[in-house]
C-alpha cells in the first residue's frame, strides 16, 4: 500500500550513489546533443549519425521489416522518425514518444541586407515566443541552408567554433535609456560587418559583405531568398552551479525530452511493441507544416508498418507520451505559479494531465484510467514522477504537440522535464530530471 499522504520526492533523497554517477555520466552524451543541434536540420543530422551508429537503417515503404529491426524516417531534413520493431503486431498497438527539436530563434527575412550608421544588418523575423529583449547584446551564431537555383545547398555554420566570429544585437546604453520602449520584432537587426573597400561607390558595406560571401560560398544577395538561415545563441551547453547539478544551455526546450526519448529507443533490443520515437519540428509556431506534428508523414509512416494488419485496431491501442518541457517552480517569480502544483527541479519528469489557456482551452485532456496505467508502470521501475500544471490559473499557458497525436485517436499525456527560463536564449534544467526522462520513456517503451 502507498503512503496515506502524498509527498513530493527530491532525487537527492532517492537516488543512490550509483545512479547519481549515471545521471551526471548520462548528461556528458546530452550536452553534446544540444551543442550539435542548435536548430532543427542540425539535430536531424545529429541524432541520424548516433541512431546509425546503433544500427539505424533508413526505412524503405512497402519493404517488409522483422522484429528487432531499426528503421528511421528522414522528412525533408528537419524532422525525424526512429522506430524499433516489436514482436508484437502492429495491431497490439504502437508505443510512441513525440518531442520537438525547433527552438525559439531569430529567422533571416528573405532580403535581409542593408546598411545604416556605418554598419551592415540584416532583418530577422523571430521564431516562435521570446522575449526580444534576451536577444541584445549577447553573442550570437549563424547556422542554416542557402539552396541555390543550379540544385545545390550551401550549409553555413558560422560562431560555434571557437575561432568563429559571432554576430551582434545591440541594446540601448542605460545612460539613455530613461524613456526607453521595449525592444520590437523590427529591432532585432543583426550586425553582420562594418568595413569596406575605398573602390566600393554605393552601399559601401553592403557590397564589401556580399564580396566576401561571394568569394566563401559563391552566392549572390537574391540567394537569401532561398535559403533558410536561422540566428542562435553562440554559447555552448555548460554545467551550472558549485555542484554542477544543472546546466544551462540553448534549446532544452525540447532537446531535454528528445534525447532521452531517441537514447532510450537506441537502447532497447527486441522490444514486445514497435517502439517509435518522433522528433518533430513546428512545435514552437503550431506544429503546422510539413515538418511538423500535424503533417501526414507520422500517419503515413505508422500506416506503413500496419501493412497488412487492421491499422484502425493499431491506432487504437497505441499510446504516446508527448515529451515537452514544463516550467520548474521559480522562487525569485513565485506569483505565477500555485504552489502545490507546480513542478519542482529534481523531483522528476512532470505529467501534465492537461496544458492549455483560459480553462484548459488548446488542452489535450489524458484519460485518467490512462494515466493511472503509465503512473503503475513508472512506479514498478522506479522511474520518479510529479504532477502538475504550467503555471497560475489565468497568468498564462501553453500548449504542445499532445492534441494532435490524440487526433489520430492515439491515447496521449504530456510528460517533461519542468525547466526554469523557459524560451530565453539560456535555458535551466537538473540532471537528475534529464536522467529520469530517460529512464521514463525506457520504462513506457518496454513495458506499456
Ligand atoms: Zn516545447
């Protein structure tokens, strides 16, 4: 029998001495992962070259596939599909891990160039929900795809070596700052070069800039209309704190529940069900998009591995686990959170039976007999948990890709790491409770 009265477990109580060291050891592998996948094509990259390291072969529609066999699916570079087959039929239903690997960034605009003050820009749209003031002032990389009209793709990566320049966007001094505006969308202008060359006559800067891009990678200013070059954080993953218990880093949203939902997969032989893991993008804007969860491609593909079995049977006996991110409770902003259910650092994966807004509006509300089932299966594999919402009822809210996977008639419940600075170009997250979604979405695949 359970306890009479429900207490919130800290890790640091739980975990022993051993499983502390694998935690921390576990975290080594997911700094690498933020680090090489700052934006979506990136970690597709990425997590292909780990998964085909395990085994991974690239899934053929209509070939028929055995149990034990790995199979991913690679939709357009930006989203990705791992899956290990089961022993099982299809029909006993797929288990499915979802997670997100786009991250709130600045986008360049289709003519981005142009120059002011003796400085070259270029415009950005930003990308998903921030805060543009975290945006000034900090270092910034530049990382995408220039696909040329002849066929071919230029991949630029510039900031994240070393001995990489970075790129720039200023902030007001605070010596003028006394009838300051917050920063717009339309402030957000990166400051790509400032010299030139004396033969140079119109748009001095400009040209010297298109120069030297000319001269790199071949391209001319109308290539920017074809490409899709993103601005991120230039720093790296790094441990946070005198025990190094947390780390900071660019893009945990949702990286912190992609690696642990593709690590686990990579993990398991022979399982007794497909386990499928879906690392999509989108998430951040509405999951539309061919890229993103409510594309045909998740269907299409599940649909394929049903061949021959009832897929409506499949469908229905499925179940996911949409791996997002929560927010952690926060002392220094306690008004936005009601305590008691709010997720605490340290204290596990957070199971938000429902997201949403404005009384659950946008929310994907898990069956309770569901959740209960999962809760069972976390407890028999000492997997710690909590429950919880997002924030203060009316102060806000969210919501992630569960609404669609529960469109397809899929049985689905939010579970993630809870993080704290959400969205900023820094983010917070514990490695006790990075460690944990591994070992949850392992439990979830073999056994649910
Ligand atoms: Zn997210």
């Amino acid at each position: 029998m359970s306890e009479l009265l429900y207490t919130p477990k800290n890790a640091y109580d739980v975990f022993s001495e051993e499983e502390l060291k694998a935690a921390y050891d576990y975290c080594e592998g997911y700094k690498k992962f933020l680090d090489n996948g700052k934006t979506e094509r990136a970690c597709v990259a990425y997590s292909i070259e780990i998964a085909k390291a395990k085994g991974f072969v690239e899934f053929v529609d209509g070939k028929k596939y055995a149990p034990g066999d790995k199979v991913y699916v690679n939709q357009k570079n930006k989203a990705v599909i791992f899956a290990v087959i089961g022993k099982e039929s299809p029909e006993k239903g797929f288990n499915i891990t979802a997670a997100h690997i786009d991250s709130p960034r600045l986008d360049i605009r289709p003519n981005p160039l142009y120059e002011d003050g003796n400085m070259a820009y270029f415009k950005t749209h930003y990308y998903g929900g921030i805060r543009k003031y975290q945006w000034t002032a900090i270092p910034l990389s530049l990382i995408g795809v220039i696909c040329k009209k002849d066929g071919t793709t230029v991949n630029i990566n510039i900031g994240e070596d070393e001995n990489d320049p970075i790129f720039y966007i200023t902030d007001l001094l605070p010596h003028l700052a006394k009838d300051a505006k917050p920063i717009h969308g339309e402030d957000l202008n990166i400051i790509i070069g400032s010299a030139y060359d004396k033969e140079n006559k119109e748009d001095k800067i400009k040209t010297a800039v298109m120069k030297l891009l000319n001269k790199k990678y071949g391209i001319s200013e109308s290539d920017f209309q074809t490409a899709e070059l993103t601005i991120v954080p230039a720093a790296k993953a790094k441990d946070v704190g005198f025990d190094r218990s947390l780390i900071g880093s660019y893009g945990h949203d949702d990286r912190v529940c992609s690696y642990p939902a593709l690590s686990s997969l990579l993990s398991l032989e022979n399982p007794e069900k497909t386990c499928v893991a879906v690392l999509v993008d989108k998430e951040e804007i509405g999951s539309a998009g061919i890229t993103g969860m409510r594309s045909a491609f998740i269907t299409d593909f599940l649909l394929a591995l049903c061949d021959g079995y009832n897929s409506r049977v499949a469908f229905k006996n499925s179940a996911a686990v949409s791996a997002d991110v929560s927010a952690a409770f926060d002392p220094t902003f306690a008004s936005v959170y009601e305590k008691r259910n709010a997720a605490h650092i340290n204290c596990g994966p957070a199971i938000c039976k429902y997201t949403g807004h404005g009384g659950k509006a946008g929310a994907s509300d898990a069956c309770p007999e569901f959740i209960a089932k999962l809760a069972g299966i976390f407890d028999a594999n000492e997997v710690m948990y909590q429950f919880c919402e997002l924030g203060r009822i009316d102060a806000g809210g969210g919501g992630t890709v569960a609404q669609y996977i529960a469109d397809r008639n899929i049985e689905v419940v939010d579970i993630g790491v809870a993080m704290l600075s959400m969205h900023a170009p820094y983010e917070l997250a514990s490695k006790t409770d990075i460690y944990m979604m591994h070992k949850l979405c392992k439990a979830f695949y073999e056994n649910y």
